[in-house]
C-alpha cells in the first residue's frame, strides 16, 4: 500500500525495520564509524511488518496535548510560582528536543543518544538510555490509571459518605482501564486517530466549560493570597525555599512526558516536519491552559483547609462542591476530568508500546524478535501493547498489599523520564564541542545559535528537578511517607548495570547506522 507522506523501505535499500540482534552482531562492530553510529545492517522482514502512518498533523497534535493533559493534572495541587517555572524551564527541555530531531524514530531519546554519544560509549549510553526510558514511561502509564481510579473512588466518596475506598477496588478500577486502553490500540487502532482529535477537543472546550461556573460561582481570594503567599501546610520543611522547590516538583510532572508524541512519529505522515512542530505546539497550548487554570483555581478556591480535607480525596473536587453547592454537578465536573484521562491514557498506551516496541525492534529487550513484531492483521504491535498492559496489571497488585510500595514504584516516572531527557541533551552539547566528527546533520528544525543556550539551560533545569525529586515531601520521614523514588531508581540501575555486565554487553548492538539515516531521509524527504 503506498503512502504519498511515508516511503518505501526497498527504495532505499532497506528491505525492514524488524530485526534480530544475531543480524546486527554477525557483521558488525559494536561502535563503527561517522559518530558512533553501527556499521550497515542487512534486515529482512516480511510485508505487513510496518505501522501504517494514519496520524496527520492535526491528529497527532491533539494525542499530544490530550496525552499532556496539563490543566487537568494541575487541578490537583494548584501553586502559581512553581508553575509558572516548570512550564518556563519544561519549554528549555521541549526545545532542547526539538533541537535533537534530525530524525523522528519512535524510540526518540535513545536513538538521539545513538546518533549523538561518542563511540566509545555509544552502545552503553544507548541501552541504558532505552531502559530508563522504558521503565519510566511504564511507571508513567501505572501513575495515570492509579489516578483515574482514584479519581473514580473519590466520586463514589463524594456521592455516597459512609463509602470507605479499598486498595483493592482501586486495583480492580486499574485493570479495567488497562484492558479498556490496549483494547482499543489493538481493535481500534482505525479509529485512534479521530478518538484523540475528540480529546484534543474536549480538552479545550471543557476547560472552558469548567472555568466559566467556577468564576461565576465561587469567593475571591485576595491577590495577595494568589500572588504572595506560600503555603507549606505540614510538611515540617523548616525552609521555604525547599518546600517551595518540593512543591514545585508536584506541577513539574504536570508537563511530563511531552516527547509521547514523538514515539508514534513512525505513524505520522511527514513527521521531520510535523513533530517537532507538534512538540512545541503542545507545551504552548497545555502551558497556556495550566496557567489559566492555574490563575482562576487559586482565586476561587474559597477555603484552603476545606479543599486540603482528606474526605475528598483531590483538593479539585472539593473546590467544585464549594463553588457549586452540589455534589452531583461536582460529580459532573470531575467525570469531565477523569473523561479526558480515560482518553489521554489511550493515547499513552499507543506511545509507550511504540517505544518499548522501538527498543525490541534493536535488540534492547529480553527476548527482542518477539516483542518486535507487527500484527499482520491490525498493523500494530500487538506484543509490545499487551507486555505495556500486562506489566500495568502486574504492578497494580501491589496496590492491594501497599499503597506505599507502589507509590515507590510509580516514583520512578519523574526521575527516569527527566534522566532520559538529559541524557542525550548532554551527548548534544559534547557533539556540539567535538569538531572532528563534522557538523551536526539537523532536520529542518532546529535552534541555529540559540542551540546550545537552550541546551545548557535546559540541563541545569533537568539537574535541579532530579536532585530534588528523591527529596523526602514530609518532615519527619517515616515509612509512609517516604520519598522512595531515590532507591527504587538507584536500585533498578544496579539492576540494569549486572545485566548489561553479564548479557547485555555482549549482544546489544543498537540501531544500525544504514537504517537510521534510512528513516532520517526518509523523515526529510
């Protein structure tokens, strides 16, 4: 089947995209020449292994912002200053991304780290980049079902008081949304794209559906309460400067995972072109929206102690009973929000399972052939959205046992996904200083001699999230309340350290130079 906006791989010499690791290693060293690319590799795979481009620029734009979903995240813990930073420096990292996208792969930061690292490192700064990457987009899918159920739970409180959430109903919650979102992107993968164009849409239209009652509505708070004041509530920091950069961190993950477009860019027509665009268009349209929202929440938010009260669950919900003087138009309101998740968790289902995808496809998971493949019928990869949905369930059940030990785990979604963005912004400023591997082969978009100042405010951003990140959010710390994200992280990475050791380093090649610059020509032409 042609495509007018994609290519056809034998034109260029390049039979697939579907590859073993035993093909990469029979004719190639790990690290070859021009940049630390691996030498050509010989692909075979047969018709109907290839994802059909069926995102236009318009669709994909609208999976971006409804997967973002920043003012609906942001409802939960609203703080006028530490938004407005992390959209200002999270704007540093989207540009600092859109810098490195000479091409538009579907494992993104690690083909980036590819085609920028050094080759003396080139395969290990790959591997481990597309593991941290994986882990924290597949913490990342966990946290959103965990706060939509949560969000459904606390309804079912709001409605009925004598209601006393389970962890294990919540589990239950969790692994219906699960099934419900690889359901789709397996069955109605034709139907994906005009699903998150009616998310792009509800995400807008609602937002104003939401803020116009809530203005009408509610007590105005003064502006110096909006503009001046910090509210550290208890968490015992002695210093407002580390509580104000803990609470930052809250919205911080309210602007994560802009990059989720970038991993169906392989089903985007024209994406060197569409996706880079895509990616700023999102931080400014969510940044936009956020920061409204952000601006009429703590205006009207009426009384502080009341939306902090533990009997609803998210301070939001309380805000719409307030304003409202209703439980069933609070109801409403949230259905709204909890809507738009079910939609957005969709879109995240197809982006990390084109990832993890993209990573088997080189070779980077256990038992890569496998997991690589395309379903002939639907043209999607089946094995990569049920290993997606299955490790949700899997991770879910340790919900019922301890919230707290999932919460470790779903700390990893920060963490990894801001090391992922670093990674290859720091291999992007060294290829910037290395002369003596030629000039930088960027697409047609990027940030001329603004390049490499946004590259280091960019890192200094991304180090300052990650340093406070393992941070514990309570004084005194006890096993409840316990920042685990800095163990379970450090923990995992050892992890990854013996497997590369004793495996990984002998059998991870990564993605090949001749089909890299295949999809970089292809991308530009």
């Amino acid at each position: 089947m042609s495509n007018p906006d994609g290519f056809e791989m034998s034109r260029m010499g390049v039979k697939s995209a579907h590859f073993s690791v035993s093909e990469q290693q029979r004719g190639h060293s790990r690290s070859g020449s021009n940049g630390g690319f691996n030498g050509g590799v010989t692909t075979s795979m047969s018709s109907g292994k290839r994802l059909d481009r069926g995102f236009g620029s318009l669709s994909i734009l609208c999976l971006s912002i409804t997967l973002l979903s920043s003012w609906e995240a942001v409802a939960n813990r609203p703080g006028l200053g530490n938004g407005l930073v992390a959209l200002r420096d999270d704007s540093h990292l989207a540009l600092a991304g859109r810098d490195e996208l000479n091409d538009s792969p579907a494992g993104a930061q690690y083909h980036w780290t590819a085609a920028l690292a050094p080759p003396r490192i080139q395969a290990f700064s790959t591997w481990i980049q597309g593991w941290i990457t994986v882990f924290g987009w597949q913490a990342s899918t966990t946290s959103i079902c965990y706060l939509i159920a949560s969000q459904i739970q606390a309804m079912v409180l709001l409605n009925n008081p004598g209601y006393v959430p389970q962890q294990w109903q919540g589990t239950l919650i969790m692994w219906a949304v699960i099934l419900g979102s690889g359901l789709v992107n397996i069955y109605g993968i034709k139907m994906l794209p005009a699903l998150q164009m009616m998310g792009g849409i509800l995400h807008i239209t609602l937002f104003i559906a939401l803020v116009v009652p809530i203005i009408l509505l509610s007590r105005r708070s003064t502006p110096e309460f909006v503009f001046t004041e910090l509210l550290t509530a208890d968490d015992g920091w002695q210093s407002p400067g580390v509580a104000w950069c803990l609470g930052m961190l809250t919205v911080t993950y309210c602007f994560l995972g802009f990059d989720g477009a970038i991993h169906m860019s392989e089903e985007v027509r024209n994406p060197a072109v569409v996706i880079p665009r895509v990616l700023v268009q999102t931080i400014a349209i969510n940044g936009v929206l956020a920061f409204v929202f952000l601006i009429v929440i703590l205006f009207c938010i009426g009384s502080v102690e009341n939306a902090l009260s533990p009997q609803y669950l998210f301070p939001i919900i309380a805000i719409f009973g307030e304003t409202t003087n209703s439980s069933k138009a609070a109801t409403a309101m949230q259905t709204a929000i909890t809507g738009i998740g079910l939609i957005s968790n969709v879109g995240v289902v197809a982006s990390v399972s084109r990832l993890t995808w993209a990573f088997a496809r080189d070779g980077g998971l256990p038992f890569s052939p496998y997991f690589a493949h395309v379903d002939r019928q639907h043209r999607v990869p089946k094995r990569a959205i049920l290993l997606v949905s299955g490790a949700v369930i899997i991770l879910s059940v340790i919900n019922i046992a301890s919230e707290t030990a999932l919460s470790a785990i779903l700390a990893l979604s920060t963490s990894s996904i801001y090391i992922s963005y670093l990674i290859p912004i720091v291999m992007m400023i060294i290829r910037r200083f290395d002369s003596s591997r030629g000039a930088i082969p960027f697409g047609p978009w990027h940030l001329g001699r603004y390049g490499l100042v946004i590259n280091i405010l960019a890192l200094i951003f991304g180090l300052f999230v990650c340093i406070f990140v393992p941070f514990p959010t309570q004084i005194p710390v006890t096993a409840a309340n316990m920042n685990w994200s800095g163990p379970v992280f450090l923990g995992v990475f050892l992890l990854l350290l013996v497997d590369w050791t004793f495996r990984a380093r002998h059998k991870f090649v990564g993605p090949s130079k001749d089909l890299l610059f295949a999809r970089t020509k292809a991308c530009a032409s």
